[in-house]
C-alpha cells in the first residue's frame, strides 16, 4: 500500500493513521471554494472576496437588468471570471478522477486519462477545424468528437484480438494516439505559419483564455455524470485494483466493469480536452497526490481526488494568467510544477505504489 504523509508525521503527531487522513480527506474536500472565490477577484481589475460574493449572490438571487447601466465588478466577475474559473474546477476534476480510475483498472501508476488516444484525437479533431479557420464551437465538437473516435477505434481494432483484451486495448490506444499525433503534425506542417499554425500550437498547448458561458452546460452536464457514476463504482474499483480473479470470486465481471469505465472516463476527457485544449500532468500526478494524503481507499479517493484535482488546476490557471502581462500555456504550467511534484511524492512514497 500507499505510504501516506500521514504514516511520516506518526511520531510527531497524536492521531492515528485513520485520523489524519480523515483531516487531510475534509481539508482537501473544502479546498475549492474558498480557493475558487479567492481567485475570482485575482486579475487586473482586483475585486475583494466579499464583492465577489455579492456579485454571485446577485446572479442567483436579482440579476441586474440588462438594460441598467453596466456593473462593471458583476460583468467581471459573472461573464468573464466566473466561466473560466468554473471550466478550470471541472476539467481539473474530470482528468483527475480518470485518471485515478485507469490506474486501478489496469493496476498501474503510470497511465492516466491520455492512455487511450484521447487527448491525441481530440487534439487532432481542434487542429483539423483551426486549419479551415472554423469557429470555436466547431473546433470543440471536432475536438470532442475525435476524442470518442479514437477511443472507439482502439476498442474495435483490440476485439480483434482474443487475448489479455484489456492489456491489447491499450496497447492498440497507445498506437491509436501515436497515429493521431502524426496527423497532426501533417497538419501543422501545411498550416500557414502566420495564420493557423500558431493557433494550432496554442490551442495543443491548453488554455482557458477563450472560454464563456455557454461552453460549461455540456462540460457542467457530462462532468456531473461521470463523476455520479465514479462514485457509484468506488468499492468495485477497491475490488478490481486487487486483480480479475478476485473482482470475479467477488461476483464482479471485471471485463464488463472496466469498459463501462472506459467509457465514462473517455466522455469526460474528451469533453475537459474540447474545452481546455491538452493539458497533461493533472491524471498522472493529482491521484498520487491523493493517495499520499487520503490513503488508497476509493471510498475516499475519488472525492479527494476530485477535489485536489479541481483546486490544483484551478490554482495552476489562476496563475498563468496573473503571473505575467502575457498569459502562459497551461500545459507549459503543469509540466514545470507537476514534475517536481511527482518527484516529491515518490520521495514522500519510498516503499513504492500497488
């Protein structure tokens, strides 16, 4: 098992193991509001916490008439901020919980959200649509439902094989999301480079910058779906992580089991890649980050994971786009923090993951 921060601090600490890791469970579940609040009122136009509470009360409770003279802290903080900030909180918590879930699926600490060709096809599916110059709401379907395409492609390539068929789908995934990015980089060798071609690259590098209002509902509506249905698998999840012939002395069918989760994880990846662009790290390093503070319980790990996931990509944006007069890349971002944070867990976690 996971040793946890808490195991560290044993000495030094009256509680018990069970005990700290409830405390790190809530601290980590009550982390992204505050946060998200905090962040609303960070930018040029610097707004006060409790502003930005009452601007979000006002949205709810009596929005101002349209025809009024503008709010100039409401406009910023309900039709500018709001959206990005709730784009961030969704996407960081839906490549958290996926790839949370693929590492216990397949019992491995390196996979995580991408391992299926996703994020390559939806990556492809934005450059085809930048390419001929398509609008942004073209650019997120072609994204999203290239995503699904290249998924769908790994499973139909791997049934025709009849061994190991979860270990033949990702290997064929891994083939899949190979493919995809050689296409795309046909595309960005015939894209003009003063016109596509950098926003070819800016959009592969992940960012926020673009997104409104009505990009959330399909975001808002697939995220909430996904994670009900992670939750609603969190023991089964505890049972498959412990291997097939148990999950099927157990009475699970762990083949069936593990396709449902593929594809929950696949709609929600692709969704969080339409909308945000690539962003790496999040799957891979937030649900080491969450066992190192919860434990490896699902019961608990998929909320924390949720959580931690949606306030570390929340608090990455937050600073890509305040740190500097020109906003940095948020895949340029994870990579330069989920790094040596990666690092830090595996230091943290000398007796290894199983």
């Amino acid at each position: 098992m996971i040793r946890t921060l808490g195991q560290r601090m044993a000495v030094r600490l009256p509680f018990s193991v069970q005990q700290r890791q409830l405390v790190f469970y809530w601290l980590v579940l009550l982390a992204p509001l505050p946060l998200a609040i905090y962040a609303i009122g960070l930018g040029r136009y610097e707004i006060a916490p409790g502003e930005v509470i009452d601007a979000l009360v006002r949205m709810v409770v009596d929005p101002p008439d349209a025809a009024a003279a503008p709010d100039i802290v409401y406009n910023v903080v309900t039709r500018i901020r709001l959206p990005r900030i709730t784009a961030s909180l969704l996407i960081g918590a839906n490549l958290a919980v996926t790839g949370v879930a693929f590492q216990g699926i397949f019992r491995n600490p390196l996979v995580d959200s991408n391992i299926l060709g996703v994020t390559s096809g939806a990556g492809f599916g934005a450059a085809l649509m930048l390419l001929i110059s398509a609008g942004a709401g073209m650019v997120q379907l072609s994204a999203f439902g290239f995503g699904l395409l290249a998924v769908f492609l790994a499973y139909t390539v791997s049934r025709l094989y009849y061994s190991a068929p979860l270990l033949v789908l990702t290997l064929v995934g891994i083939l899949i999301g190979s493919f995809f990015g050689s296409l795309t980089s046909v595309l960005k060798y015939i894209a003009d480079p003063l016109d596509s071609l950098p926003a070819i690259t800016y959009w592969l590098m992940g960012s926020l910058a673009d997104v409104t209002m009505s990009d959330i509902p399909l975001l808002l509506i697939i995220s909430v779906v996904g994670m009900a249905f992670m939750w609603a698998v969190r023991w089964r999840l505890n049972v498959l992580s412990l291997g097939d012939h148990e999950a099927q002395a157990l009475g699970l069918n762990p083949t069936r089991l593990k396709l449902m989760i593929i594809l929950f994880s696949t709609l929600m990846t692709s969704v969080a890649v339409s909308v945000g662009g690539v962003i790496g790290w999040v799957g891979l390093v937030i649900p080491h980050a969450a066992r190192t503070l919860v434990g490896p319980d699902h019961q608990r790990l998929i909320p924390a994971t949720m959580a931690l996931g949606a306030s570390f990509l929340l608090v990455i944006d937050t600073l890509a786009r305040t740190l500097w007069s020109t906003e940095v890349p948020l895949g340029v971002f994870t990579g330069l923090v989920g790094v040596p944070l990666l690092l830090a867990i595996l230091r943290i976690n000398k007796t290894g993951w199983k």
